[in-house]
C-alpha cells in the first residue's frame, strides 16, 4: 500500500470516528435539553402545587352562583 493509499484509508477512519461522536455528541444535546426542560416543568409545577397552599388573603374565592 503507497503511502498516499495510507493515508486515504486513515483519513476515511478518522472521518467515520468523527461522524460517530457528532452524532453522538447531538444526541446528548438533545437528550440534554430534555432534561432540562423536563426539569423545569417538574419545578414549576411544584412551585404551583405550593401556591396552593399559600392563604388564600390576597385572592378572591370564586362566586357560588
């Protein structure tokens, strides 16, 4: 194999391996920002549930019409 052959067949490897962690890398990222989001959905609504709890002094009680 001539050295230029080599170095094709080393660069086409290295550019397989590259694709391999970029897709990875995206799939992380995304994976990421679902957590993240799922996170703070999750504390919001815990923050909401909270509300609840909280008098009730500054807010008006619906009518019972």
């Amino acid at each position: 194999m001539s050295s230029e052959q080599h170095l094709q067949h080393k660069r086409h490897a290295l550019q397989e391996h590259y694709d391999l962690l970029a897709e990875k890398l995206k799939k992380l990222r995304r994976d990421y920002a679902i957590a993240a989001d799922t996170l703070i959905r999750f504390q919001l609504e815990k923050q909401n549930v909270a509300s609840d709890y909280l008098p009730m002094s500054h807010t008006k009680m619906p009518s019972c019409n």
